[in-house]
C-alpha cells in the first residue's frame, strides 16, 4: 500500500523537475532512473551489513557510489557531472542485471542546472526500501501520471477497475496468466498480489511453497507494441519481486510468432483505436477485420487454455455496432466463451477519454455448457466522473462483484438461475440474444418494458454527410463580413461576425439547415444545425466540422443523434492520430456508424419533447440564477462590522457591511 510519505517525496520530485522536465514521460524516466540507482546503493548497503560484498557498485563503479554522489563538499557542478557520467555509464556495468542495463540504455540527463540536480537528488535520498515491493507501490503510483493516451491509444486502467476484474476473474497459483496488451503491467501486478493474498493464513503468512513460488514467477507473461511501455513494465514487475519478468516487445495483432502460446487467464484493456486505415493482421484470426479491438477481443478469446477465463475491457462498438465484424464477433463470444458482461460509466477514463466502455467476463468450458448470459450495470464505480475524479460516496462494484460471483457458483454447480434476480442486472437466455442475429451486448436492451431503438430502420450516417461541400479563403474578400461557425462557437449557440481580413484560413461554406458535428480532439461531442443568416451574408465553418444535409432527416433530431451516447461511443473508435498534434475522427469511418430512423413526424415528435425537457431545465437554471434569499432584519439583532479580504490584497473598512450575529 502507498503510504503518504512515499506519494510526497514523488510529488515533490516532480515538482522540482517540473521547471526543466516539463513532458510528464520524462519526468517519470528520471524518477526511475534515480529510484533504481538509489536502490542499487541500498541493496549494496544491505549485502554489506550482511557481512557480503557490494557488487552493484564495486571495482571501477565504486566511485560512483550513492553515498559518493551525496557527500558534504562536493560542488554543485561536480556532482551534477559525476551523476551524468554515472548513468551514462551505468549500461557498462557488469555486476548489474540485464535488466537494469536496459533501464540505462540511452539515459542522460536532459539538464545542467546543478540546483536543481541537487534538491531532485535530496528528494530521492529520503527514499529507502528493504524491500521492492514497497518501492514497486511507489512506482505504481509514479506510473499513474502517465495516464494520458500513449502513442498507441492506450488509456492507463484505473487501479480499482483492474482489482475489480482480477477479483472476479480470480487466478490461482498454478495458473498462467497473460496481458497481450500489458502496458505498465498493471493487471500482471494486480494477478500476483491477488494470488499472494489467496495463499495467506490467518496469521498473515504465506503457503506459498518455494515450487509454488518458482512457478508463479514463471507464469506470468505480458505484450506490448510500445518499447516504452516494455520498459516500464519490465521495471515494475522486478520491483515486485519478479528477477527475470517476462514481457515482450511484440505486436499482438500483426505478428504469428507466439501465436501457438495459450493462458488459463489472460486480462486487460487493449486499445481502443486503429491506425489509418485500419490494422493489417495476419490470416489466422476467426473474425477478419481491420478494427483492433475486435483483432484483440478475437485474439484473447482465442488464445484461452480449454479452462481458460478472461476479463477484458472494451469499447461500446464491441457491445452493438452492426458491421459484419461485430456481429461475427459477438455470435462466437455468445456461443463459446462469454458469462457475463459489465456496463461500467462512461467517466471512468476521465480526464483522459469519456469513453463508454464495458468488461466482458469469458469462461470457456462454462460458456459452452451455459444457456444464459448475465448482465450488470455499474452507475457508481466509487468516484465522481468528471475530470477530477473526486472520491465519493457510491459505489456499485462491490456489490457487482458479490452478485456476479453468485452467479458464476450457481452456473458452475449447474443451479437453476431462473430465481436470481441481481439489484444491478438481468440474466438473459442466450436464443433471446441470438434472436435477431445481431447478438448485442447491451443489457438494457432485454430489460421487459425497454423499447428498442430497432424498432426503427438503422442507417449509416454517411447517408446524410454532405457531399461537394465547397471551400473558400475569406481573405480574399477582406471586407466581406462573414458569419462563421468556429468550432467552439457552437457553445454560445451562434456564429461569430467577423470580417474576411479576420479569418486566418480556408473555411467549409455551409447554409441554413445543414447540421454540423466536430471530429477534432479535444472538442468532441459538438453538433449544431446551421440558422438562417443575415441578408446576403455568407455563413461558413471551420474544416474540422462534418456537415450532414439531407431532406430525409430533421436537422435537430439528426443533431441530438450525433451527441448521443450510442453514437458517442462508436466515434470515439474512429479518431486516427495520436501523440502531440490533434487526433480527429477519419469521416469515413463515422460515415459507417448506424443511427435509427424514425418517420419524419416521430423524428419531429423527439426534437419536440426534447425541446421541452430543455426548457423546463433552462427555466430552472434561470429561477435558480435569480433566486435570491430575503431575510428580515430584526431591529434588536446586535451589529457587527465585517471586511472583505483575499490572499493577496487586504480591503479597505468602507467596503466592510453590517451583519446580524
């Protein structure tokens, strides 16, 4: 468990760094960097008192020694220059591991600010561990600075998301255990301490045997595309205790070099996007697709020993987008590995994605046997989903995890399941999700009293993408005022006035009635319908927005549509572009995403009962923003004088107002 000093002096760390260390990557290298050399010193220190030799700073590196680089009297510059001369040199030290030689390859330091090497340095020195698994907690949490999307959309999996899935998944001691897309190794982690803690008396010490414990090192074994991510990992499963980790630069989706290798548990959170153009795999997949995560959800279901079990996270497309794929997909999930499946809220990736996903929970011999699916809902996972992610009161995934495991034992025992009945689900005949042929995933969807939404025609939204759409530069009639519909301008409900000499670019010419929809990150879920303009003024709109038309759709009904969370979902799977520069949506592919169509006069029947809710909600902010409380003031209520002030500037007492006390 991180204790609070540790999180601090990481804090601290950063904060120091910060000035000279600004991308949060560089800073988490940094940290490690110093984190493993110290430890390397502290090992020393210990094999010593031990009555043992040095071996990580012996011979020629002695000099280079911890205690060295920290004496009192060693200049500013002269430890900053034997620090950098340390780990540049480290790789070339034969009494480290492997391992740590790699953490070292190609490390320097990327400043020559002796003050600041100096107080990063004080910081690292207050850190010291008997033991890696407490400093593995603390590089946990070093890691989780890293949550923005990496280069291949990865997205960090919340800690408690992870603890929740090992839990119900539940791997045992003898079993092995995969990650095909393991990032920091996250789930491998959670695996092992999840194992150890099953192998513990009441006394608080372990059963594990030396075999045991041999094997389980042996057992656990992750993938990842990115060398950095393979770094990492690596480093966080030998601060866990594991000497020689076995995760592996390898992608999963294209190469068939390990193709042949199974797992009795495989977990994780694959990506969620796919590359212009989509993924080229191999041929041997069952389901043929260029969408990675169906490849992963394909590749994990495939690869499970015949016992084999899974927990794996994913998109809401897996759950009911109508693509081929999909249902191709989901029809042999339903038919041979999948038991249960987990709406989680769509904050749970906040501030990094919003993102609505799922947890879909295999078991492959009980799959097979079983003639039901069972379904859960999560509306609380224990923190509030916005972008803070505020600890709260609510919390569903306790309560899941009971119900879900309740389930599983009766399914397992081969109980009837017709008399359970789960405060957070349903369970659902399999014929009834096969009914159709579309195999969705949605639990709401088979909820008696739910109307589903095809009940009306599903159509892909590129039926309603405007075609042609022309190009103008405003420059070239600078005082032509112009009315432009910029991308953040939607949120005032109306474009802005400006002249032609104002507008720095080429710009989308648009008219009254087209509908708008933003495909740039971060302003995404944005869609507005076009109003009538000002006589002859021309109305035009930045290139980042996909303009739809069309006389079989109401421009509002086809607008709330385009924000919806069903849509929300399948568009954020189609965002190409990662790392520094903006991500947007390929239109192409939001062209292919289904929405339903009702006849013109339901659509306008919504549109109108959407509008009205909108106005009750309006009236409301207006009575609330008006609302302002009378109290009587009592002639006998003695008066005080009090005054304003701030943190930074002390108000004068003539602005100070009488209140009763």
């Amino acid at each position: 468990m991180l204790d609070t000093d540790t999180k601090r002096r990481i804090d601290t760390a950063r904060d120091i760094l910060v000035g000279k260390v600004p991308d949060p990557k560089s800073q988490v290298e940094q940290i490690t960097i110093a984190l493993i050399y110290k430890f390397m010193d502290d090992m020393d220190a210990e094999a010593e008192e031990l009555g043992g030799k040095r071996k990580f700073f012996a011979e020629e590196f002695a000099r280079y020694g911890w205690a060295k680089l920290m004496r009192s009297g060693l200049g500013g510059h002269e430890t900053l220059n034997l620090y950098a001369e340390a780990i540049a040199k480290m790789p070339e030290n034969p009494g480290i591991p492997p391992l740590f030689r790699d953490i070292f390859k190609n490390a320097y330091l990327p400043y020559r600010d002796p003050e600041t090497l100096r107080a990063f340095l004080k910081i690292i020195d207050e850190f010291s561990y008997d033991h890696s698994e407490k400093l593995g907690d603390a590089f946990e949490y070093l890691l989780s600075v890293l949550g923005s999307q990496g280069d291949a959309g990865q997205f960090r999996t919340p800690r408690h998301i992870i603890d929740f899935m090992v839990a119900i998944v539940d791997p045992k001691k003898s079993e092995t255990v995969l990650d095909p897309a393991c990032g920091t190794a996250g789930f491998l982690i959670s695996s092992w301490k999840h194992i150890l803690q099953a192998n513990t008396d009441a006394a608080g010490n372990s059963t594990l045997t030396p075999d045991d414990r041999g094997r389980l090192a042996q057992n656990f074994t992750g993938y990842d595309i990115s060398p950095d991510m393979v770094r990492l990992s690596l480093v966080n499963m030998y601060l866990h205790g594991f000497a020689d980790p076995h995760i592996a630069e390898y992608d999963t989706l294209t190469s068939q070099d390990k193709w042949n290798e199974h797992a009795d548990v495989i977990l994780a959170n694959p990506p969620f996007m796919s590359p212009k153009g989509g993924i080229k795999p191999h041929n041997r997949f069952s389901v043929q697709s260029k969408r990675s995560e169906v490849l992963f959800v394909d590749y994990m279901a495939e690869h499970l020993t015949p016992s084999g079990r899974a927990g794996i996270i994913v998109p809401e497309g897996i759950i009911f987008q109508s693509q081929n794929a999909y249902k191709q997909l989901r029809k042999m999930l339903v038919e041979e590995y999948l038991v249960a499946v987990v709406s989680l809220p769509a904050g749970v990736f906040q501030p990094y994605s919003g993102v609505k996903t799922s947890v879909l929970i295999l078991e492959r011999a009980l799959a097979k046997r079983a003639s039901t699916i069972a379904f859960f809902k999560v509306e609380n996972d224990g923190y509030g989903l916005g972008a803070q992610r505020r600890e709260i009161g609510k919390n569903d995934l306790p309560q899941a995890r009971v119900e879900i495991a309740e389930y599983l034992l009766r399914v397992r025992a081969g109980e009837s399941v017709e008399d359970f009945a789960p405060t957070l689900g349903l369970v659902v005949p399999k014929e009834k999700i096969a009914a159709n042929g579309d195999y969705n995933l949605s639990g709401e969807r088979y909820r008696e009293g739910v109307v589903s939404a095809t009940a009306y025609t599903l159509v892909p939204v590129g039926r309603f993408m405007k075609q042609g759409v022309k190009t103008i530069d405003p420059r070239n009639t600078p005082d032509e005022v112009f009315e432009l519909w910029s991308i953040p301008a939607h949120d005032a409900g109306s474009p802005d006035v400006i002249r032609g000499s104002d507008i720095g670019s080429q710009k989308k010419t648009v008219l009254p009635g087209d509908v708008l929809l933003s495909r740039i990150i971060p302003h995404i879920r944005r869609s507005c319908v076009v109003r009538e303009s000002a006589p002859r003024r021309r109305q035009i709109a930045s290139t980042e927005w996909i303009v739809f038309s069309s006389d079989d759709v109401v421009p509002a009904f086809l607008s709330h549509m385009l924000v919806s969370d069903p849509f929300h979902a399948c568009f954020m799977q189609t965002i190409t572009g990662v790392g520094g520069s903006l991500s947007r949506a390929n239109p192409t592919a939001v062209g292919e995403i289904q929405i339903p169509l009702p006849p013109l006069d339901v659509q306008k029947e919504i549109v109108a009962e959407i509008e009205g809710y909108q106005k009750v909600i309006d009236g409301a902010r207006a009575v609330l923003d008006n609302y302002r409380p009378h109290i009587p003031i009592h002639p006998d209520w003695p008066m005080v004088l009090t005054f304003r002030t701030s943190r930074s500037r002390y108000t004068p007492p003539l602005q100070g107002a009488f209140v009763p006390v």
